[in-house]
C-alpha cells in the first residue's frame, strides 16, 4: 500500500491550502482514512479522521476551519485547510487504517509552513 501526499507548500498566515492523498489499496471505501500533522519537536497527533461510513472527526484545534473528505471511486482523500496559521505548520501526513487488520499505514508526509 503507498499513500503519496501532494498538496503542501508556504503560505501566508489567513490562507488555504488543499492536500491530496492517493491510495493504491483494494476496497478504499472500507477504510478509514485521516491526516495526522507532526510540528517540529512534537509529537504526531490526530487533524482529522473519515470512516467508511463518512463519519468525521476533528482535532478540536482545526474543526471550524479544516474540512476532510474522501472520493470513493478515485480512492483519494483531501484535507481542505482554511485560515491557516503559523501554529500549522508541520509535516502532515496521511494515513490509513485497515479495515481488517486494524493496522495503521501511513504516507511519507508533505511539508505544509505557514508564515507569519
């Protein structure tokens, strides 16, 4: 399974920007998909998580302004970043969970910087 990220870059503080993840796996919609975000001297937590069903879950730091959703046929799933802010920055990384296994999978990360 490879989950190539595209999307991150610098931008300004108020900006927005739009990841991408690709996942080259069988029966994408049974998996739950999320982004995870890793700062710089910090740990990786959670941004936000889609299950099969749609159901959604937000870090309560980003929930008013981020937005993940999935396209099922293209096996892809976004992160929608809004009013972005210097606390943003970090690598951001996508991840997959197996439905039957339980096992995490995750992507190589794509750098999103956000400066003031």
């Amino acid at each position: 399974v490879q989950l190539p990220e595209s999307g991150g870059g610098l931008v300004h503080v108020g900006k927005s920007l739009r990841l991408s993840c690709a996942a080259s796996v069988t029966d994408f919609s049974r998996h739950t998909m999320g982004w995870y975000r890793q700062a710089p001297g910090k740990e990786r937590e959670l941004v936000a998580t889609i299950a099969s069903s749609g159901l959604m879950n937000y870090a309560d730091s980003v929930k008013d302004r981020f937005s993940i959703s999935r396209d099922n046929i293209n096996s892809r799933v976004y992160l929608e970043m809004n009013n972005l802010k210097p606390e943003d920055t970090a690598v951001y990384y996508c991840s997959l969970r197996q439905v039957w296994t339980g096992q995490t999978i995750w992507g190589q990360g794509t750098l999103v910087t956000v400066s003031s």
